[in-house]
C-alpha cells in the first residue's frame, strides 16, 4: 500500500454538505478497493491562480489515503467526468512504501 494525496477543485456554487456528498462518493471507491482514508480536509472557496472552465473561484478538498496503484486510474477516470469537478490532481507522498 502507498500513501496518496488527492486534491480535488469543485465548482463554487456547491455548498459544504454537496462537497461531503461527492468526496463520500469517491472514498467509498478508494475503501472498496481496500485501501484506507487517512484524513479529509475541506478548505473552502478560495480564489483559483487563472480561470478554469470559466471560473475565478473553487471548492478546495484534500483527501489523504492508503490504496494499491491499481485504483488509480479508475479514480482519475471518474473525477474527469463528474462535471462538478474542475481540477483533480493525485500524488503519491513520501510516506508508506
């Protein structure tokens, strides 16, 4: 198992409890795949560096978890179609193995 750090960018108009939704969403994909939810942080609207799909602001979420690399790409695939997500990003952190 390695240690991961996904950071998802909703649109701005969500509301917390809509954010809870799709992050709920996307761990229980990560945890049927065994891995494990280390921690989720949401931070909030927070102005974006340049406009992204016609928006100056975005709904930051960090999720930090442990999975097998197999799961990746099912979970890159899945935040490029939810519309509600303008960027993702995943990155694997130095610790685990």
């Amino acid at each position: 198992m390695k240690s991961y750090e996904m950071m998802l960018i909703f649109i701005p108009e969500m509301d917390e409890g809509a954010v809870n939704e799709e992050v709920s969403k996307i761990t229980s994909v990560i945890e049927k795949s065994k891995g494990t939810i280390q921690g989720t942080e949401l931070w909030g609207v927070k102005k974006l560096a340049y406009p992204i799909k016609h928006q100056d602001n975005g709904f930051y979420t960090l999720i930090n978890f442990n999975s097998d690399t197999s799961i990746l790409p099912e979970l890159d695939r899945l935040n490029k179609i939810n519309d509600k997500i303008l960027r993702h990003l995943i990155v694997k952190t130095g610790e685990g193995n």
